[in-house]
C-alpha cells in the first residue's frame, strides 16, 4: 500500500506533457510519469530521444477522445470505466422513454489466473469397447457406438465448458478491484451493447499496438465476463457480429504459428459457442458472406464439432 501511495505520489509531482487526440487534437494535459509508467512505448516516447521527449507533447490521430480519456483513467488508477449501452427505439412496441429494468447481480468473482486459450478442444471420455454378443439387443445402450450426432454433441459441450472456465492472469496492487469487477448486463432486447462492447474492443486495439500489455489483459478480463453475463436475444445477435466485424477489421492478423490474435479468439469462441442461435440471424448469415479469415477460424473451431 506505501509502495502504491508512493507511486501516485511521484506521478502528480511529476512535469506535464499534453498530448492531442483524433482529428480534432484534442487536448490533455497529464502528468508525464503517470503515463511513461504504462509501456516501454510511452516511456520512450516521453523520456527518450524522440521529438516528442523534447517538445513535452504528442499527437494521436488515430483515436477517438473519449477511448484515451479510458486509457488516462487506467493510466492514473489501473483501472477504466465504459459507457452504457444506449436503447434501441427501432425494435417495435417499445416505449422510447421507457427505463429498461436493471440487470441482477452476477455471481460472486471467481479467483483469477493465467489465461489459457481453448486452441484444442477437449476430447470427450474414450468410449469402452461393447460386447459382441449373438443378440445386439443385449447390448446395454451406454455401451452402443455413439451416434455421430451424440459425438457432435458432446464434442460441442465440451469446447463450450471450455470456453467458460476462461480465466485471465491480472497482478498488481489493485488486483482486488479488478477482482471485483460486475459486469453490466442485459435485461431487455432493447438495451443496445454496441457501444459496450466497442468500447472494450478499440481499447484493446490501443493496448496491443502500444504495448500496454496489462490494459490488454485487463481488457479481455473485461470484454469476457460481459459476454459471459449478455443474454443473447434476436435483437442483440447484432451487438456481437458489430464486436466480431470491428476485431476483423482491426485486430492483428494470425500469427506465423497460426496464433489468433486474443481478442479474435475470444469473440470466434463465444460465436462458436452460441452458433446455434447466432448462426441462423441475417447479420451473421453476411458476416459470413463477407468472407475473409473469420470465415476459416470459424470454421477451424465448429468442425470440430463434427469430427
């Protein structure tokens, strides 16, 4: 706690430096440590040789004001705040003044760890090999060859535990606040998350180009247990296909290993999960149509399902 409380006491004694954001260059005057403290990109870019070091100033053109006031408030506190999501007044029958209800509670926080990835599906139980007697009647059903079908199934089943058993490796000194962190979820198909989950993604997007690696993670920490909380509604299948469409777009592309970058492979796995109610909505049906590598990631995961 002495450590930390030294920490932002070095910060707010420390020079200013003003950096101006997106088209308009807006700008904002920070506390130069508070921000070299977050990479070895913004410590090079305020304390090393480059122009920006000597002038005490920089510019991002790149990104919308609002995204890098979130990126301060993590500079500052270890931790960001995300807007709302917005009604949707073009679903029919619904009152525009009308205040959705709020979401419960979601369960307690559980302990975080180190992420790991679904890249391979579990395989399910080897099945024990029947019997060949006279009579195949005889043969106790839980002992028959599975049904392709019953394989898909169980093959499905277990990516989606998979998936749900995520985790994401935070540490520091504020791990108890990131620990706590409740999602804000959804309670009524008007209750638009586009902005929600677009806000999480482009922040992401900031923290991987600019080396931020613990917003990043804190990012996915995030953006999951939202996903993990959203009730997918018909309406909504749209909220997720703008958060895959925005992780195409911008997201780094497949490694050399064949890696995913995290963020497409968090989004491909929740879609994957939920195909069977995302799969038949018009959004995704051209999403699809789009082509590109969401096309091949998703289908490297739901053929799986079938093998």
């Amino acid at each position: 706690m002495a450590s930390s409380r030294s920490a932002r006491k070095a910060f707010i004694q420390s020079d200013l430096f003003t950096f101006y954001i997106g088209e308009e260059k807006k700008p904002f005057i920070v506390h130069s440590k508070a921000v070299a403290a977050t990479s070895e990109h913004f410590r090079a870019m305020i304390n090393g040789d480059m122009v920006e070091a000597k002038t005490r100033s920089a510019e991002i053109l790149d990104m919308e004001p609002s995204d890098f006031a979130r990126f301060l408030e993590y500079a500052y506190r270890r931790n960001y705040t995300i807007p709302s999501w917005k009604l949707d007044e073009t679903i029919p029958g619904q009152p525009k003044n009308d205040t959705p209800a709020v979401v419960p509670s979601p369960p307690p926080p559980e302990e975080v760890i180190e992420h790991v990835p679904p890249n391979e599906l579990p395989s399910p139980p080897p099945e024990p090999e029947p019997p060949v007697p006279n009579d195949p009647s005889t043969i106790p059903s839980t002992l028959r060859p599975l049904k392709k079908s019953t394989k898909s199934k169980r093959n499905k089943m277990a990516f989606r535990l998979a998936f749900q058993s995520q985790k994401f490796f935070l540490s520091g000194p504020d791990s108890t606040m990131i620990e706590n962190f409740r999602p804000e979820g959804n309670s009524a198909p008007e209750q638009d998350f586009v902005p929600v989950f677009l806000a999480h993604a482009r922040l992401y997007t900031f923290a991987e180009m600019r080396l931020v690696y613990p917003l990043r993670n804190l990012v996915l920490h995030k953006l999951y247990k939202t996903l993990m909380c959203f009730q997918l509604y018909n309406h909504r299948v749209g909220d997720i296909v703008e958060l895959a469409r925005y992780a195409y777009d911008h997201g780094a592309d497949r490694s050399k290993d064949g890696t995913l970058d995290a963020l497409r492979q968090m989004v491909v796995d929740y879609i994957a999960c939920e195909v069977d109610t995302i799969g038949k909505h018009a959004d995704f049906i051209r999403l699809m149509e789009d082509g590109g590598e969401f096309v091949s990631d998703f289908w490297n995961i739901v053929s799986r399902f079938t093998a």
